[in-house]
C-alpha cells in the first residue's frame, strides 16, 4: 500500500469516527431542532473529509453521517427505526448530498493532485537551470538533479551514462544495476504527466542535444508510487540533454580534474 491510499484510508477511518461523535456531541439539539437542520452540521463534515481525503473517504462518511443522524437524532433514539416520514426525507437528503458532496471532492482532489505534481515538475527543471546558471560542474549538477528527480517522479531509482558508458551519478542501488534493455526516445513525447507506461524492469532514456547523442538516462520506476509514464521523463531528460550538452565552464572543468590530479601527485 502507498502513502496515498493510506492516507485515504485514515481520513476515511478519521471521516466515519467524527460523524459518530457529532452525532453525540449533537445529541442535546434534538429536542430543540428537526432533524434535518442538523443535517447541515454532517455535509459540512463530508465536504471537509472529500477535500482532504478522496471520494472513497467522503463516500464512507456520508454513510456514516446517515445512521448517525438516524441512530443518534431521530425518534425512537438509540435505533435504526423511524416514526416519522420527515426524518426519512432528512436521512435519505443527507445521504444524496453527502453522495454529490463525495464526487465533487473526488473530482477536486484529482485535479489538485495533477497540479501538485505539475509543479513539482517545474520546479525540478527551474533546480536544473539554476545549477546551469551557477556553473555548477556537469557531473556533480546531474546528480544533483537525479536526487531531487526520485522525490518529484514515481521513479525508484536512477543513473546517468556518458555516451561511453561511463556512470556518470546515480541514485541508491542503481549504481550497481545493470542498464535496461528497453529504449524509449521521450523527447518526442507531450511534457505532461502519464503516456504510454514504461516496463515495470526499467527502460533506457536516450539523450540528444542537436541531433548529438549526449548520454543515455536509465530509471526504475516505483511501484508503490505508480508507475511512470513517457511522458513524466520529458522534463527530466530535457534537463539533462542541457545540462550535458552545455559548453562546460573551464573553472568547472578544472574544480571537475583537480582532485583527480592530486591524487595522481
């Protein structure tokens, strides 16, 4: 199970317990408002439950809402009964609203999660740009990019080949993995989150700056957090291509040697 159905789970376990306890915490008004006006105290929970937490959660607190406001604030008290037909219109009322309120917020959740990651992804090339305008040496600001990249994508892991095959950074494992033997050419693909899934075994990246091969860029996607699409890795590879196609500094070069030539002395 991922974070994300996780966290749908407990705001849906969080969604049913409120409900029964505003159906006690209620329990003084019943005598002195209808039922139906108090149904608005239980909409306004599953509102709050569908923005935060899903429809799947919003779905379960409206249910719950329903035979709390039943069990709880309609006559004969402390049962499932009805005696009389107005508060069946509040209950049945309650249970359509709390309905209409869950696909609302599951539609709304959606759309604010594909905003979330839309400017994740901005974010991740402006991190790109930035170590291109502080000329950062071209090795260390791969890596750099490849870390943030697995906290952005639904990548699990990630590397970097010179057009020699030489690793040029890579995250966690993979710098003892094997390359992937599937290839998939994303710079053709639409900058936009989904696409055409890639191979649950990894897949090999091609990166071209002006018609030149400039390295490959091979990632492993994660399946707790979904597998990614070709078109997750456009931005990815488009920050990349610039940063290994750009005329490195000669300070960068030289900061990029020195140590090697110390070593050597």
């Amino acid at each position: 199970m991922n974070r994300t159905d996780a966290d749908r789970l407990g705001w849906a376990g969080a969604g049913v317990i409120l409900a029964v306890l505003l159906g006690m915490v209620l329990v003084p008004l019943r005598e002195l408002l209808s039922a139906s006006n108090l149904t608005f105290a239980f909409l306004a929970l599953t509102i709050v439950v569908a923005e935060f937490g899903g429809g799947g959660a919003a779905v379960a607190t409206a249910l719950a809402s329903s035979l709390s406001l039943d069990f709880f604030l309609t006559r004969p008290y402390l049962t499932l009964a009805m005696e009389d037909k107005h508060d069946l219109f509040a209950f049945l009322g309650l249970t359509a609203c709390g309905l209409v309120a869950a696909a609302v917020g599951s539609h709304q959740s959606g759309r604010l999660a594909a905003l979330r990651a839309c400017r994740a992804r901005q974010e991740l090339v402006r991190h790109g740009l930035d170590l291109l305008a502080k000329g950062v040496p071209r090795d260390l600001a791969v890596a750099r990019v490849l870390d943030a990249s697995v906290g952005v994508l639904p990548l699990a892991e990630a590397a970097v080949h010179d057009m020699g095959g030489n690793l040029l950074a890579a995250t966690g494992q993979a710098r003892g993995r094997a390359a992937p033997v599937a290839r998939l050419d994303v710079l053709g693909e639409p900058p936009a989150p989904g696409g055409r899934a890639l191979p649950s075994d990894g897949v090999r990246v091609s990166l071209v700056a002006m018609g030149r091969a400039v390295g490959w860029l091979d990632v492993w996607g994660d399946a707790g957090a979904g597998n990614p699409g070709a078109g997750d890795l456009a931005d990815l590879a488009r920050v990349l291509v610039l940063i290994l196609g750009w005329p490195q500094h000669p300070a960068a070069a030289e900061q990029t040697t020195l140590p090697e030539s110390r070593h050597a002395e």
